[in-house]
C-alpha cells in the first residue's frame, strides 16, 4: 500500500524489533488469559457478560488492523508504536482499577485498539528493515519475519508463566504488572527507534481498497479467515 519514489529511509534495527514483538506478547498475555477468570470469580458475570467483553476486545483488535496500518502510513511506524503503547497501559490500568462493568469493558476494548496500532506499525518497520538488509546482502526479509514470529511465539509462552505467578495475589496485580511491561516497551522504543524519516521525494500512498484487486491476495485472507 505504500511505496517509496525517492529518498532515504532512517534505518531501523530488526533485532530491536524481535525484542519489541517479545515483549509486546508477553505483556499481552501475562494479562488476557486471566481476564475471563477475573470476569468470572471476582465480578460474578455471566457467561454471556465474559463473551461480550471478550468479544469487544477482540473486535477492537484484529477487527480495526486496518485502521492501524492506515494511520501507519500517514504517521509512520513510530509514532503509531508508541501510541498503541500508551493506549494499552491506559486499558491494563482501567482493568486494575474499575469496580464497574463498563470500566471493564472500556478497560478491555482500550488494550485490544492498542494492540491494533502497535501491530500493523511493527510489522510495517519489520518489513522496510528486512528489505534493507536483503539489499545490503544479509539476512533476508523471510528469514527475519520467521524470526519474528517465533519471538512472538516465545512471548505468548512465557507470559502466562508471568502471569500466573501474580494471579496468587490478585488480577489487579496481573494487569498492573502488564502496563508495567509495556511502559518499559514504550520507555525502550521512544529512545531507540529512528525519530524520522527524511524524505528527498514523496511518499506515494494507494487507496487502501486498491488491495482487493490483488486476486491472490483476496483469495489468501479467505483462506486464512477461516483460521
């Protein structure tokens, strides 16, 4: 969707984005999988009421990727990573201190709009910086997003481990203990990514529709949403 005519690109380590995609997933889940049990045992809801808020949450994620990689490409990476940082610690802390269902609700819809920033905006940098070191004659593009991924996997594994070990004293605990990793992220990031881009050219933008004509492509996310 975006395409460089002309100019210089700040660079951006992949290592540091390995790191970033780590600790996002274990911030994300050292949290969210004790949700429904917080939902359950301490507030007493239904089962109806946990969907809801589950359901909200998920939607407020993957269902607005796309808003995130559209803001991407108007702001650039940085500026969206940093955001869906501040937006999920603001919802880890509603989930730590709401009594109210709404609260919670609010709490959960915030932690899932950050993750739908931070998400496309990384793997957007992942992406210029893979390319740049295939050009350079080092690790490729493909190489580096398996990478990534198994990071992520590395965090989803072991941030239920940390979470587990704070749900002895309370989910408030747990989710205090998320926005503190994702400070941490947020403190990181803002010294450590490339502020900017300086830009000899212009920076030319597709309709984000222009992606539904990519038959392969279309044919790929059906597939795939069936995952």
């Amino acid at each position: 969707m975006t395409e460089l005519i002309s100019g210089k690109k700040a660079n951006t380590s992949p290592s540091l984005l390995l790191a970033s995609q780590f600790i996002f997933n274990t911030g994300f889940y050292a949290v969210v999988p004790f949700l429904a049990i917080f939902l359950r045992d301490d507030m007493l809801l239904s089962g109806a009421a946990i969907g809801l808020v589950l359901g909200l949450r998920t939607f407020s994620q993957q269902g607005m990727f796309l808003v995130g990689g559209a803001l991407t490409d108007r702001f650039g990476g940085r500026a969206i990573i940093l955001c869906g940082c501040v937006v999920r610690i603001s919802g880890y802390l509603l989930l730590a201190t709401s009594a109210s269902l709404w609260g919670v609700i609010l709490g959960a819809c915030l932690t899932g709009t950050g993750g739908a920033l931070f998400s496309p905006a990384i793997e957007s940098l992942m992406a210029q910086a893979g390319t740049q070191s295939e050009r350079e004659g080092k690790r490729s593009r493909s190489e580096w997003f398996a990478l990534f991924s198994v990071c992520g996997e590395l965090g989803s594994v072991i941030g239920p481990l940390l979470g587990a070990l704070l749900t002895g004293y309370s989910f408030q605990s747990v989710a205090l203990g998320g926005a503190g990793v994702f400070l941490f992220a947020l403190i990181m990031l803002y010294f450590m990514l490339p502020i900017g881009t300086s830009h000899h050219g212009t920076l030319k933008i597709s309709p984000w529709w222009t992606a539904f004509r990519q038959r392969r492509f279309v044919a790929f996310i059906v597939a795939y949403s069936a995952y």
